[in-house]
C-alpha cells in the first residue's frame, strides 16, 4: 500500500471526558483497505485516539492541596475540570504495516 491510501472502519468506543481531567478516547477497529489491483485487505489492530490528559497536573494540586493542611474547598474546583476531547481529523495520518 502506498501513502496515502485511504480506508475504513468502525467506530467500537467512544469515552467521553470525565472529571479530574481524565480525558475522552475514541477507539477504531475492523479496518479495512485496498490493495494497489483494488482487493479489499483486512488490518488487525485499532486506531486509537486520546485527547488532552489534563489529569497529569490536575490531581497531583487536588491531592496535595488537600494532603497539605490546606482548606479543602477552593481545591474542590479541581473536581470540575475535564480532561480534553479526542478528534480525528482528515488530515490525520496513520501508519499500518502489512505482511
């Protein structure tokens, strides 16, 4: 297959974002292509995209905050932070490796 070659396949999970700033995923599986003489090939595998993990500075704070002897509260606002949304865009490109 060459560059560019385009395919198709299933959207099997879609997380949306959580609180704490855990972020959303979107999973792809049953992908499928075509060969250069125009055969339709199955691919093994998924495609997998993740949006921004927020969670990685958010919970250490709320953690620490609280841990810390510090008034709880204010930290509270924490709680309410989302992690970012998984995009799959066209212009994405995606590497697959056939035998």
């Amino acid at each position: 297959m060459e560059k560019g070659t385009e395919f198709s396949g299933i959207v099997e999970n879609i997380t949306p974002p959580e609180r704490f700033g855990d972020p959303s995923e979107i999973e792809i599986g049953n992908i499928k292509s075509k060969d250069t003489k125009g055969n339709i090939i199955e691919l093994d595998g998924q495609v997998r995209k993740e949006g921004t993990n927020r969670a990685k500075w958010v919970k250490p704070l709320y953690y620490i905050g609280i841990n810390g002897g510090v008034f709880g509260a204010p930290l509270m606002a924490f709680y309410f932070v989302k992690g970012g949304k998984a995009e799959l865009k066209t212009q994405d490109e995606f590497f697959f490796y056939y035998e």
